[in-house]
C-alpha cells in the first residue's frame, strides 16, 4: 500500500525540524568595525533599508541593459560545475529547478513544480511540474531532464563538486561507482512527474534542491556537445547566452520562451579585467551600473553626503579560510596545524585587507546567525606555535607553497608569511587565476599543501559548512568540497547523526560538538568574514542582496 503523502503548496519548516534561529535573514549591514565612525554605519544602514524599501514601492520596468564589469571570467556557468559567489547569480539568469527561496531567503516555495509533497517517513519527494514551461529553445521542460541532469552531477566524468549533496539519493552510490546504469531513486513515471527517493530521511535535502545544481537541462542538447555544454548553454530561466568571448565579455539576452514574471532589462552585459577603483570610477562615470568597491573607494563613498546612497555594503554568509591538506606532510600532524592557528596574527590581517572583513574565529559564520560558547580557539601566541612545532619534530620549522588568488587574499597571504617567517616557517606565495586554482586545490593528485579559500552557505543549515566541507565519507579524488582532505570518523560518525535527527535543539547540541571537534583537529586556520562594499549608480533599482542567492540580476531594473 502506498503511503499516504501530505501535499505542500509552499514549505515551511516547523520549529521541531529545525532551529527557527536558522531561518532568520542571512545578510547583514556592515559592523561598525568596518568604518572609522559608528555613526557613518548607522547612516548607511538607514540608507540601505530605506532604499530596499523604495525600491519594494516603485514599479519595476521593462527595458534598458544592465553593465556589469568583473575582474576576471568564470570556470563555467554550466550549473553542474561553476558555483562560486560570481557565478551563482548569472546561473539564475540561465536556469531554474523544481524548488526555490522566497524572498526573505528563508521560505522553499515552488519554482517549475506546480506542487510537491514529502512522504511521512521523509524519503521520498514528488514533484509535479508547472504545464507550459519551455527551455530556451522551445522544447517543454520534462521530468525527464532532471533525472538526466541528476544522475550527471552523480556521474564522475562530469566531475562536478555537487555530486556530494546528492548521495542521499536511493542508488546513487551504486551509479556513481559504476555499479548501475541509473539511479534507482530517480524517476519519471510520467512527463510532468518526478519522483526523487532518498536511502535515508535527510531533513535538509529539500535545500539541496533549491541550489543550481538541481536545475534542469534539456538532456539532448548536452548529449549533443557533452563537455562542451558551457558553450551551448540551453536553460528555461529568463535569458539566453548570446555572446561569449572568454576573458573580454558576456552578453544575456531574452529567452523567448519564457513564461515568468522576472526578468526586466533586456539584456546583461559584463565585461571583464581592470582592478575595483577603476570600475568604481565607471560606475561613477555612468558606463556601468553596480560593482564591488575597494576599500577606500568604500570609505570615500561613506563620507560623501552625495554618494553615501550610492554604496550598499553587506554581509554574506561566508568565511574565508587557510585549509591546511591533512594528506601532504607536515600538515598530516594536527600538532603542525596547531601550531599554525596559533602562528597567524588574524587581527592584523584584518588591517592588511582594508577593513572589508572582521576576523573568523570559528568555522560556522555568526550571520548564520550561529554561536558555539564551548568551541576551542587559537590566540595568537608564536611561543605555543614554536613548542607544538618542536613537539611535532620541527624545532627549525618547515617549508612549504601557499596558493591564493584573489588580491584581497594575497595581501593576507603576505601578512601571513611575516607570522609564520617568525615562527621557523618559509611560505613561498603562489598566485593563479580562479579556476586554476580550483582545479588544482579541489583534486587529490594536485597535493595543494595550504591555499587561501572561502565558503558561502549554500542554504541556511550549519551542516553546509561542517558537512559539507568536513565529512570525510564525501571525499572524491577531483572536484572534492573539503580542500583540507580531512577525514576524522568519529566527525563522520557525529554528522551522520546529525543529518537524521529533526530536534532542534539536539541539532544545535551535535553541531556545536562537531565545529569543537573539527576546530581542535584544525585543518583550516578560520581568517575572516568577508564584506561587500557594493556601488551601485542611482538609476539601478531593485539591488537588494538576496539571502540565498547574493544577487538576484533578473530582479533589478534601470529607470529612464
């Protein structure tokens, strides 16, 4: 007999599922600490809010370009494989999933599924889809595309870094180890029904299915060019991919075919290279319309009565880290790793990155929002790095290569390599673009000994940090989430536990256990939680962060 289902036209978690304080809005104003006077935060608070707030009042119009202008292009926009800060947000204009988050960023309501329901023993999902909905090239979306796209983010030749989220699925072990030719937890018994099975009840699967990951693709269109998908993207989001050339710009235009209410320019135009005060200048020239400032771009913005209403600073959910490979001596010696914690003046960094960041002193952002009052810390002390160094067998300290791409992150890597020069350790800084970097930190045979890297929550659970980046079952030897390589079972063990249990306030108790333990074994060195000093010029409207997603480019607008 079938189990009877509960149907759900918009999910709410209940407080028995999960911590309320988890579902509060995930960005935030900047801290004071971020600007020379407290009241200049409060004004650029106020300014904030009451711009979100016009901008909620006014009606949005059709038309125009959005100009954008980024430092450098992207590893891909295939949803399967980019999913950076950056990345993310253009995705959304390309593609859409069953799931997706109100505006608030803390409500799943239906995206292309009509309705939806999750059996009573919390396995399996049913989704049926919304009639009508088209990709770019005008074939209907069928629940045939997601269990293609599904079992792709599964299938190890794509290489893709969500291939981890979707493991709870019935099967998907089997077919990711090429045991089976299909994921039995995946089907279509008919066009418009998806069924999605999962081995065990995973509370914060729904989430998993609101990220680009589980957006569908028209499966003979990447049969058609495989791995050359990312030149040929088709999605049934608001727009298309009409010119790309790689490093110079990217052009959006209209998906004909699409039926939703978003998307109001015409089209999104970006283009790439240059440092931030130089695309602030041109925000400021009016030749593009919104990009992230500088640090003292930010400071002058703050200070000028007729540009203060021009800067819209945020907080993301993130953590910027130094992951320390727990696979590559020394650092296979949590003495070392120690020793590092303990080696680095975060505070100092802190200075050196221009105020856009306030130190991390744990794993799990605050703006989650999140506190752990029993998690073990590391002040800066190079007397207790140099004991723990001599303890682990390295009275005269080591050499080793700290990899980085960002500038924000070398200047701390530069900082860093005075601290740990202190301490006996000689850091030779190597600097590369994005996506080689994340090619070579995310594979097992590139032996990255420690690199410079950040992590925004994909959903608002704490498990998409602690899980996700700490649970050594999910390792894969390319495209691998926890750069650290750390694998600890008795962390494995306690995660496992805390996937399944729905009590919130046993959650909060295994969460807050884990970060201790993964804190105490120290593959990272937790440095900041970085801040987005946003200019945007004044005929952009709708610019207003989104909790889930950064930026929602399809919602923003240009007056006349």
């Amino acid at each position: 007999m079938e189990a009877k289902r509960t149907k759900v036209k918009a999910f709410t978690p209940r407080s028995d599922e999960s911590h309320v304080d988890w579902q509060r809005p995930l960005l935030t104003p900047f801290s004071s600490a971020s600007f020379h006077s407290v009241a200049t935060v409060a004004c650029l608070v106020l300014l904030l809010f009451t711009a979100a707030s016009l901008a909620a009042a006014e009606t949005p119009r059709r038309g125009g370009t959005l100009r954008l202008w980024f430092a450098q292009d992207w590893r891909s926009l295939d949803p399967a494989i980019g999913w950076d800060d950056n990345s993310v947000p253009l995705q959304k204009l390309l593609f859409r999933g069953l799931l997706d988050f109100d505006a608030s960023g803390t409500r799943l309501v239906p995206d292309q599924a009509s309705d939806w329901n999750i059996s009573p023993d919390g396995k399996t999902y049913t989704f049926h889809l919304k009639p009508g909905v088209r990709f770019a090239h005008g074939r209907e979306v069928e629940a045939e595309d997601y269990v293609f796209s599904f079992e792709r983010i599964l299938d190890p030749k794509t290489g893709s870094a969500g291939a981890s989220y979707f493991m709870d699925i019935a099967g998907a072990k089997e077919f990711a180890e090429g045991k089976a030719t299909h994921v039995t937890g995946l089907r279509a018994p008919d066009p418009r029904t998806v069924v999605i099975e999962l081995a065990t009840p995973v509370f914060t699967f729904r989430y998993v299915l609101t990220m680009m990951f589980a957006s569908a693709l028209p499966r003979e269109v990447v049969r058609q060019y495989g791995n050359d998908f990312q030149y040929h993207m088709i999605g049934s989001g608001p727009y298309q991919v009409t010119e790309w050339r790689r490093d110079v710009r990217i052009r959006f235009g209209r998906n004909p075919h699409y039926a939703g209410t978003d998307g109001w320019v015409d089209a999104v135009e970006i283009q790439f290279g240059g440092d931030d005060s130089l695309r602030v200048m041109m925000v400021e020239r009016g030749e593009i319309d919104r990009t992230q400032a500088d640090a003292v771009s930010a400071l002058r913005f703050g200070r000028d009565s007729r540009l203060r209403s021009w800067l819209h600073p945020v907080s993301p959910v993130k953590t910027g880290y130094l992951f320390l490979n727990t696979e590559v001596k020394p650092f296979d010696d949590r003495r070392v790793r120690q020793a590092m914690n303990h080696a680095v003046d975060k505070r100092r960094l802190m200075k050196l990155a221009g105020g856009v960041a306030v130190v991390a002193d744990g794993i799990v952002p605050p703006s989650m929002p999140w506190t752990n009052p029993g998690r073990p810390g590391y002040e800066y002390s190079p007397d207790k790095a140099r004991a723990l160094l001599r303890e682990a067998g390295y009275p005269d300290g080591f050499k080793t290569a700290l990899w980085v791409f960002r500038p924000i992150d070398q200047r701390m890597a530069e900082g860093m390599q005075q601290d740990l020069r202190a301490v006996g350790i000689e850091v030779q800084l190597n600097s590369i673009s994005r996506s080689a970097f994340e090619v070579k930190a995310r594979s097992r045979a590139g032996k990255v000994a420690c690199g410079v890297y950040g992590w925004s929550q994909d959903y608002p659970d704490p498990s998409n940090f602690l899980d996700v980046l700490f649970n050594g079952d999910r390792i894969s030897d390319q495209d691998c989430n926890n750069l650290a390589f750390y694998n600890n079972p008795e962390v494995n063990r306690r995660l496992a536990v805390a996937g399944d249990c729905l009590d919130s306030v046993e959650r909060l108790r295994f969460y807050r256990e884990i970060e201790s333990l993964v804190m105490q074994d120290a593959p990272w060195v937790p440095l900041y939680h970085e801040q987005y000093p946003i200019i945007c010029h004044p005929r952009l409207h709708g610019d207003v962060p989104d909790p889930a997603y950064l930026w929602r480019y399809e919602n923003m607008w240009l007056a006349e």
